[in-house]
C-alpha cells in the first residue's frame, strides 16, 4: 500500500487544491498525510473531513532560521514515516519539501507547479534568479514535474527543465456536472443570499473572489469600480476573502480594507463555503491579477455560466477567450478595466452569451474527472515502478 505524503503552505492551499485528489487517491488504497501550517481557518474541518492533517510551520517567505526549522521538521517526519512519495505544491514549501525529501532518502518526489512564482512581468534580476531556482530544484531534486498551466508545461519543454517524458501537463479542473451547475442552485436560495447580502434587484453584481492583496489587482479594481459608479447607478462589487495572518503582503490589506470600510457598494463576506451561491447571485465575474497560475476560480465562474474579465496574463489566457467568454485587460490598466466593466454592465445580452461560451468552455477543457483521473495515472506509475524494484530486490 503505497504511502504518500503532500506538502503545502497552509491548510487553505490544501483545502482548495487537493481535496478532490485525496478522495480518488484514498478509493485506491493509498496512505495520504498532508504536512502545512495550520492557520486555525481549515486544518481542524479538513481533520473532521477523514483527511490526516500534520501541523509544520512552513513560512511564506524566505527566513533562513524558519526555513531551516521546517526542512529539519520535514526530514524527520518523512524518516518516521517512511512515505513512497513525496507530493509538494506552493512556491516555498515546494523548495523545502524536496530539500527534505533529498536528506530523508525518498525516491519518489512530485512537484505540481499550480504556476511559476517568475511570470512575464518580473524584473530580470528577479526573473532570473526565481527561474535558476525552479530549473535547478526540477532537474536535480524532482522526479516528475506536473503544470497545471500549459505555458509553463511549454517553456519546461523548451528549456529542458527535465527530459521531456518526466514532465507532464495536467490542467486544473471543476465539478461542472454537480457543484458548479447553475442548475443546482433555485431561486428561492438567490434571493436569500441577495437579502443577506443587501443586493437589490436590478442591481449588477460584480465580484471577485481570493485574497485580498495587492497582487491581485484590487487596487485597480477599486479604481474602475469607482469610475463605473460615477457613469451607471445600481451596481455592487462583492468582493468575497480575506487574508492570511501568514501573508507576506499586510500592508495593502490594511489600505485594502480602508476602502472598502469608505464605500457600501463594495460587499465583504469574508471566507465563504457558498461559492457557487454567490456565483449564481453573480452577474460579472473579475479577476485582474498580476500574476496567476491556471486560477480555479475562473473555471468555476465559467461553470456557472458567467462573463469573465480578467487580466491579460499566464493561466487567466487559457481560460478567458477575448470577446468569447469575456474579456483580457492588460495588467494594471485601470482605465481598460473600467471600459470593460462598464460594456459588460450595459449589455446584458453580451453578458449571457458569454456565460453560454464559459460553460462551453469548461466543459471541453477543464473537467474534473479527467483531470483527477490524469493525476492518479502518476501515482500508478510510481507504484508499479516500486512493485518491479521490489520484485526485483
């Protein structure tokens, strides 16, 4: 029965990226633990949940002394443990989970990339030095290097990160068939969520949703928002997260929620587990981030059948077809970002063709079953890989 251990930052980034795998990997017989900080927001439901949560602390940032402390408190765990495989997601807790499972001797170590900390938009020092990082971490410390976005899967490829048949490309995926099914969802529990949320009807809805940081163009949102209330009456922005006590960027929450705090069009909900609730109340869905992976989130706005504006950059590009489904602003842009929202607000035939074309869209490329299905094919490869050592032995 093979042994599996998967790392992560926090407990969020489990919960929103590998709870799904968990179920098929536990149908198959396997052992999973799951080792990240636990930031009081998930880790005890995810317990409840039958999944077996090990508390690390993994800093978010480069510490030295904190960054040593987790590699020495992973080695241990995974010489106690003695996982098969070694599974590491998230920027840092990748690079400390693989220096881990090179000191504790473990043959088998994936590293799903959920979309490379270096983007288009760095500097080039910056650029350079993350890029060396990720190539040298993917050539000499990871078996299998897994994309989920096919851009980095094509400059891994093109720049020999590894040998071609030890990287693969799996997309993320959505329950497009239950869970994000504007089907699913009756008016009656519309018009509750919009009562408990003082959205008034004929008002259109714009919402973003994931942390609330700088990084993820709120600024520029805000800005356009504001421009778009000053030109159209009878519209909310519903800006459903928060933050982290983790989280390296403090600063532009603090600013973040004095804006929000100055303006009752903006709606807060804090963390939310009605997502395809507050979708369906949702008219436009927004995203103008500075730097993305292949975002989930997106995928399951476009399941519930809705207009996309996002930023012009790597993964929100693989979901978002300019003028099909929504729209690509380029990053930062305040002015384009207003526009955009603006034409979406004033035409709602536009609105509903996009949503069909997002749905479409979803359907054809991002199906959770397929994707889950690609991922566990890794697994069984290892697992014969150790069958025929054994065999051998």
């Amino acid at each position: 029965m093979m042994k599996i251990l998967q790392i992560c930052n926090i407990d969020a980034a489990v919960d929103a990226l590998l709870k799904p795998l968990h179920q098929v990997l536990r149908q198959q017989g396997y052992i999973v633990h799951y080792a990240c900080t636990n930031t009081g927001t998930f880790f005890t439901e995810l317990q409840s949940q039958g999944m077996h949560m090990i508390h690390v602390p993994i800093d978010r940032k480069i510490k030295p002394l904190s960054n040593l402390r987790s590699i020495i408190r992973l080695t241990a765990l995974m010489k106690k443990e003695k996982y098969d495989v070694v599974h590491v997601h998230t920027p840092i807790a990748s690079v400390l989970g693989r220096i881990a499972a090179k000191l504790a001797g473990v043959k088998y170590v994936i590293y799903t990339a959920h979309g490379f900390y270096f983007h288009e938009h760095m500097s080039k020092l910056g650029y350079l030095i993350t890029y060396n990082i990720e190539k040298f971490f993917a050539r000499y410390l990871t078996s299998i290097l897994h994309l989920v976005s096919r851009e980095d899967y094509e400059l891994c490829i093109r720049h020999r990160f590894k040998e071609p048949h030890f990287i693969v490309h799996i997309s993320n995926g959505v329950d497009f068939r239950t869970r994000f099914n504007p089907k699913s969802i009756d008016e009656s529990e519309k018009e509750r969520l919009k009562k408990e949320l003082s959205i008034n009807q004929g008002d259109i809805v714009f919402t973003f949703i994931g942390r609330l940081v700088g990084e993820k163009g709120i600024y520029e949102l805000f800005d356009a928002f504001q421009r778009l209330k000053r030109s159209r009456d009878h519209v909310k922005l519903l800006m459903v997260g928060d933050l982290f006590p983790s989280e390296r960027d403090q600063d532009s929450y603090r600013k973040i929620k004095e804006v929000i705090h100055n303006d009752h069009d903006i709606i807060t909900t804090g963390f939310r587990r009605d997502i395809p609730q507050l979708l369906a109340i949702t008219d436009v869905f927004v995203l103008p981030s500075h730097r993305e992976g292949l975002p989930l989130v997106i995928m399951e706005a476009m399941a519930m059948k809705k207009p996309i504006v996002a930023a012009n950059i790597r993964g929100c590009r693989e979901e978002v077809v300019h003028n099909v489904n929504g729209f690509l602003v380029e990053k930062e842009n305040k002015l384009e970002l207003y526009e955009r929202l603006q034409q979406l607000a004033d035409n709602e035939e536009m609105r509903l063709r996009f949503g069909e074309n997002s749905r479409k869209i979803v359907k054809n490329l991002f199906d959770h079953k397929k994707t889950l299905q690609s991922q566990l094919e890794l697994y069984h490869q290892i697992e014969s890989q150790i069958k025929g050592m054994q065999s051998i032995s």
